[in-house]
C-alpha cells in the first residue's frame, strides 16, 4: 500500500466531534426511541442499547455533517479531529447541539467515550491559551499533544483531575447523600477530588471523614470513568464503615442515610459512574440475601 492510500484510508476513518462550549452535534435520529431521562433501568443489559442501528453507531461523528469552518480544529490520535465552534453556530439539518451530560444520560458509554476524550482536549485548547509560566501566547508542539511556549520554552500536557467515587457498605446497607448543589434531587455516593500527595485509599477515608463524619476503610477497585466537566477522572472505590455514625457536614451534604436495593431515593443520571456504581453494589447485596 501507498502511503497516499494510507492517507486517504486514514481521511475515510477520520471521525470529527463537533463542540460549541459544552455541547456537542449529535445526530437527531440517534436521541430518537430512548426511554425518558429518569427512566429506571432494570439490573444487566441496559434496555437502551438497542435502537438506533446505523444513526446509533455514528451518533457523535459529524465528518458528514455540512458545518462552516471551525474555529479550532485538533487532531487527535486514531483519526479523530476535534472541532470547536462559536456560540450561535446553527445546527445542520438532522443534528442538534446538545449538553454533553444530556449526550451520556441517553446514550451507551462506548458510544460517547471517543467524543469525551475529544471534548476534553478542545476544552484544554481554549484554556491553555497562553503559557502559565510567564503568560505569552502559547504554541503548539509539533510532534505530540501538547503547548510550548515560544517564549520562555515551558512544556504543558492536558490536564486530568482524578476523583474518587468511596462506595461505603455498612453491612446490607449502602451509603448515599444528597449534595446541597445537586439541582435535580439525586443521592449518590460521596465524591471527591484526589488532593497531592494523596493515594486514592487515603482520599476515600479524608473525603468520607470530612463529609459525613465517619471512618471508612477503602477496600477495592471497581471502575473508572472519563467526565469531562472538564477534565475529571473518576475513580470507583469499594469501602466498609469501620466506626461513627452519620453527621452531615451541612455545606456540601445536606443529607445522608444507609440504605437497601429496595428502599433508596433517588439515584444519579444513567450512564455516570456512581450510578453503575449504586447499582453493582444493591446487586451484590441483593445475591449475598440471597445466598444466606
Ligand atoms: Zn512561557
């Protein structure tokens, strides 16, 4: 093979997400068929993986949507370009703008994954403008991802928050909150920011401690998930309570209680973490009553 056929089979698999601030171009037909945002998913394959057929699988790539030139354009690795656009760009025909939580609450995570990472990157563009070192305007490094000042030579790489998500079992029972900010009235499990020179272990313990006033003990891995709001990765923990009982902090947790698989509020959007989270452990908590 040439290696013009290889640039043209590479320009036939590039795949271009689309973004004006935080919303992304999804294809109309893909939104059609899905259950209502707050519908509750039963345990296993989630019943909204099945329609859509091809607009489904090609729900986030707009390489063939008709869109003006962008405003900035990154190419990734795989092919893929992400393309930012100002505010008031129409929609094309058959494509809608639409928050990117919106875009996970209704569709597989492997179908959004690829336009995350592409998100998360035009996101890191238009913060990383200038060098944080001695503040000209920043350049691009030629041969990675990544700014270079031409000014005073400092190198910066896009930036990724790690977050840990602590999923707290006392006994049968599971630990949610209810954040104060959260507007639409989900408990979830307690979240948090990994702060320097903390391991995850030590942050699922600092984080439950300092929210809701108990000792927790980290006690395994169960998942991790790219959110790009705008650049957090979270991390899922298994931990037990080891001693104390609830107390709210009253700023971020307004309340917080222990609860069964069949007994609990409100759970997060689908499609989040927390929320497979949730469901794994009421899971695993319904099959160890059944087994006793
Ligand atoms: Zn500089």
């Amino acid at each position: 093979m040439s290696a013009r056929d290889d640039t043209v089979n590479a320009a036939a698999r590039a795949r271009r997400f689309a973004f004006r601030g935080a919303e992304a171009l999804v294809r109309s037909a893909a939104l059609d068929g899905y259950p209502a945002p707050d519908a509750e998913t039963a345990a296993g394959a989630p019943p909204w993986e099945a329609p859509g057929g091809e607009a489904l699988a090609s729900a986030l790539d707009s390489s063939a949507a008709p869109l003006p030139e962008p405003s900035d354009c990154l190419a990734l690795g795989g092919g893929a370009l992400a393309a930012s656009y100002p505010a008031g760009t129409e929609a094309p025909d058959g494509w809608e703008w639409k928050p990117f939580r919106a875009v996970i609450n209704a569709l597989p995570e492997r179908l959004w994954l690829p336009a995350a990472r592409a998100m998360a990157y035009a996101a890191w563009r238009s913060s990383s403008r200038f060098c944080g070192r001695c503040g000209s305007p920043n350049g691009d490094k030629p041969d990675e991802i990544a700014r270079l000042c031409p000014a005073c030579g400092a190198l910066s790489f896009p930036r990724i928050s790690p977050a840990v998500l602590a999923v707290v079992r006392r006994g049968d029972r599971l630990l949610l909150a209810r954040n104060a900010s959260f507007k639409t009235g989900a408990w979830s499990v307690l979240a948090g920011f990994v702060e320097p020179g903390e391991t995850l272990e030590g942050c699922v313990s600092r984080e439950v401690m300092e929210e809701v006033g108990i000792a927790a003990r980290a006690t395994g891995y169960m998942g991790s998930q790219p959110w790009p709001f705008p650049d957090q990765l979270m991390v899922g923990l298994s931990a037990e309570w080891v001693s104390g009982e609830l107390e709210p902090d009253g700023v971020e947790i307004a309340e917080a209680g222990w609860f069964g698989p069949d007994d609990h509020p409100p759970l997060p959007m689908r499609g989040s973490l927390s929320r497979r989270l949730i469901e794994a452990a009421f899971e695993d908590i319904r099959t160890a009553g059944t087994r006793r």
